[in-house]
C-alpha cells in the first residue's frame, strides 16, 4: 500500500547507519512503488557537499550495501534527493534546509546522530520552523545510557513535539517474526488459554551473535551487553511474549501492556545473572579486550538472567535471557517450555517430554512446536518426540522480506507508532536495568571468561542446573 507523499530529512546522511541501512531501506520502499509520486529524501549533516556529491555518495550505499543493480530506479531515487549542510550546534544551514521543505507535505526528520545532537536539533527544528505540530522525529538508540540520562533526552525532545511526534526506535520491533509473535499469541484460540504459569513451565529467549565487537571498542566498552541488547531488544521480546492481550491493535493500548510488564518485572539478584566477556581465540582471533582496546576492560560481551515477572499471569514461571558475541551461531529465538502432562499412562518405559514452541526470529524464521508421538511401525506402544515446523520461507514463499528498518521508517511515514518505544516504557526498563549495572560496577568484579565460536560462560549452564532446566543448544 503506498504511502502519502512526504519530506524525509534524514540528519547524518553521511554516517554508518545512514549507509548500511536507512538509505539501502527507503530505496528498497522505493523500488516496489510504495512512495507517494512527489516524495523527497534531503540530506543534512555536517559534511560541506552538494547534491550531486551526496548523489554519489547515496549510489555508492545503494550498490555496497542495499545490493541495488537496477540502473533505472537508482537513478529515480538519486532525483528525489537533495542536500544541504546543517550545523546542528551552530545556525548554520538551517534557513537553507527550511526553503527545501514544501506546505502541506508529511514531514519526517531522522536523527541518525548521537544522542548529545538529540535536544539540539529538535530545538532548532521548531525555531526556525523547519518542523510544525504535525511533524515526525525518529531517534536512533542508544536512548540514554541509565535512567537520568534517558529522562534527559525524553525532556529535551517533550520540550519540541508531543509524545505522538516522536518515534523511538527499536529495530527488534521492526523484524518480521518479532510482529507475528502478537499474530500468533493474539489471533489463535489455541495459545492464549494455555499463556500462563499454570501451562507454561519456563520461558527462554536467546539472541545470539557470531560478531565480535572489533571496531565498536569504544561506544561498546562504554556499554556493554545489558545496555546494547537486554535494557532494549531482548526487553521488548519479553514485553510482546509476557504482556496481557491488549484490546486492540493500537499503539497506545499495545504499548500500555508491555508498560506493565516491565513495571512488574522484580528486582533481579546477583546470583541470578551471569556475565561473559569473550577472550582470545585458539586460532589467534583477538579477545574482547584486544578489541575494546582496554586491557582492564570489565564489560560484559555476553549476559544471561533468570528474570520473573510479578504478576498473576506469570508468578512462578521465570523467563530465562541471554544474549552475547562471539558465539557458535547466529540465532534468536523464543522458546516456551509448557509443563509436563500430569499423568503418565504409557508407563515407565516411556518418559514423557515437555511441549515446546519455539518462535524463531532469525535466521530462517519459523514457527516449530514440539509435540509427542507414537513412534511409528511394530514394536507396540513407543513414543518419540515429532516438530510441527513451519519455516515461513516455505510456507510463505511469495511473502518477500523485508528489513526491519524498511517497515518501521513506512510506520513513521503513515503516523502508527505501535512498533515504536514509548517514552515511558523506556524510562521503566532503563529504571530495571540501573541496579542491575549499579551493582556490577560497585562489586568491580571481572565477567567469567568464555571461548569463542561456544555457547557462553560456564557459569550460564549453572543458572540452569540449579533449576533443573537446560539451555536450548546454540548450534
Ligand atoms: C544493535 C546492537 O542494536 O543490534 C548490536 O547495537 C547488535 O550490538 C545488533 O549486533 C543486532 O541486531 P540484529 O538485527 O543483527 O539481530
């Protein structure tokens, strides 16, 4: 469905993400046709250019990282774009970007800059009247560092555009699979009834990465795994599988129920987390400090918690978290352990296993549940264990897919927030979340090394252990 024609100012056209992913996204958008006829993309940032040489520097993102080959739609996509440098800081181009605006179109400002430029730039987009009451502003993450800086940036943004304007965003939020978790929940009879701590036993959710930190050292030294991945993405996949059925489809209603997760989310002991940091490799490959480029470095490349949400639904079933670099395979997934049959009729002989649904989020997206059988042939009453899978490449072939970032920037330019952060649901999960890092640099304790190209610490096998639970194998 196409969408209305817009202005979309995109502030550090020139920077890294800006290359890898906004620009190879709106492209994409481009070429299916979903732009209204009189769309534009203006560049602005730093860097003294002008439109030919941001065209340039826009094909060259196309081709390097959007995989872009179709001569004909690159060039209509390097004639909707424009450039002009703006000091974000300073006065300077802000009178030029405001003349290329146009009356009556939809107006979308990305922030793809540091968070530091946030309170600036919104405050001169309403000053010198580039932005009006019915204008978007995106926000990269990270969105603060620990709750008083997040406070910070939510009052500098609240000061220049309502709640409504301001797109938080989340990119987990964006991926196909993350949404079809509400699909599934929300529109099947069969899984709500059984969502809850008297059927569900325990809940796992695993984002685990290949990638090392090499060329990050110094944001993610400053950061570390709970603030890159848990306080945000693996908070919101706990948030969509643990909240109540909102009663619509609508932002605020969906955003008010992963609120109260996160507001009913207990204090997590220390005892019930474990943190890693990768070291050298076997090979030679260098160790986390090596790429921190801090050799006292303590920051964690790798958490995993038990964590418990306090409330009706959930009090005794724990949602288990872990998330690192460096490890065997690149794999995201939730998994939910139901609880045993209560009774077993089959006899000793047959020990009965657990149903599990597991929600793949990537690669190779899927649903899978599994379920016990009677294993097939002669040989009387045997069970074994079969998958349900459903591997939406298969069932879905002719879906097409499409980057999380591709779908959330159309979301902004159609005005639904409902895959964007909440002001106060950040708040709520960076107020979770500070303890946690507070109590880690106080205890100035080193994270347990690990292996790369393995599953994590020893230490994540122990958190289990003492439940009588196990991890789902990364492999
Ligand atoms: C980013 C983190 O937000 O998400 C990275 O800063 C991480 O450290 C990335 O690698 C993971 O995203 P994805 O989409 O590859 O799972």
């Amino acid at each position: 469905i196409p969408v209305d024609s817009f202005d979309f100012v995109l502030f550090g056209a020139t920077g890294d993400l800006a290359k890898r992913k906004i620009l190879p996204s709106l492209f994409h958008r481009f070429q299916i046709g979903q732009f209204g006829d009189n769309s534009r993309i203006i560049g602005a940032s730093r860097s003294q250019m002008d439109r030919a040489g941001f065209q340039d520097h826009v094909r060259d993102a196309l081709e390097t990282y959007g995989g872009a080959t179709d001569k004909e739609a690159i060039a209509g996509f390097l004639d909707l774009l424009d450039y002009t440098p703006v000091d974000a800081k300073g006065d300077g181009g802000w009178d030029v970007l405001k003349s290329m605006l146009r009356e009556g179109e939809i107006r979308a400002f990305y922030l793809s800059v540091a968070p530091s430029l946030f309170g600036d730039i919104a405050s001169r987009l309403k000053s010198t009247g580039c932005a009006d009451d019915d204008s978007r502003i995106v926000v990269e993450k990270p969105f603060g560092h620990d709750l008083a800086s997040a406070q910070a940036l939510n009052t500098a943004l609240r000061a220049h555009f309502r709640e409504g304007q301001i797109y938080r965003i989340d990119h987990y939020l964006g991926k196909e699979t993350v949404q079809n978790l509400m699909a599934l929940r929300f529109a099947n009879s069969l899984f709500e009834p059984l969502w809850n701590s008297s059927h569900i036993d325990h809940v796992q959710i695993t984002v685990a990465e290949t990638v090392s930190t090499e060329g990050r050292g110094g944001y993610y030294d400053q950061s570390g795994a709970m603030r890159d991945m848990v306080q945000n993405h693996l908070m919101q996949l706990l948030c969509l599988t643990a909240m109540e059925p909102p009663s619509k489809f609508s932002p605020n209603a969906v955003r008010n129920e992963k609120l109260k997760v996160i507001e009913a989310l207990e204090p997590v002991q220390p005892e019930n987390i474990v943190r890693g940091q990768y070291r050298e490799s076997a090979a030679g490959g260098d160790s986390y400090r090596d790429h921190a480029g801090n050799p006292d470095s303590r920051t964690e490349s790798y958490v995993a918690m038990k964590v418990e949400v306090s409330n009706w639904r959930w009090a005794g079933t724990p949602f288990y978290l872990r998330t690192g670099k460096c490890l065997r395979t690149r794999e995201s997934e939730i998994a939910v352990f139901f609880r045993k049959p209560p009774h077993n009729i089959f006899g000793e002989d047959n020990e009965l296993d657990a149903n599990m649904l597991v929600i793949r989020l990537q690669p190779d997206e899927g649903i899978e549940l599994r379920t016990t059988i009677k294993d097939p042939g002669p040989g009387g009453m045997r069970l074994t264990g079969a998958n349900l899978d459903m591997t939406f490449a298969d069932s879905l072939p002719d879906s097409g897919s499409q980057d999380a970032y591709e779908r959330l920037i159309m979301d902004v330019i159609r005005g639904n927030q409902t895959l964007f952060m909440r002001g106060d649901e950040v708040e709520a999960a960076w107020a979770w979340a500070d303890p946690i890092i507070h109590a880690w640099e106080e205890s100035g304790q080193a994270p347990q090394q690990y292996d790369q190209g393995g599953s994590g610490p020893d230490d994540s096998l122990l958190l289990m252990h003492r439940d009588d639970r196990r991890w789902r194998p990364i492999e």
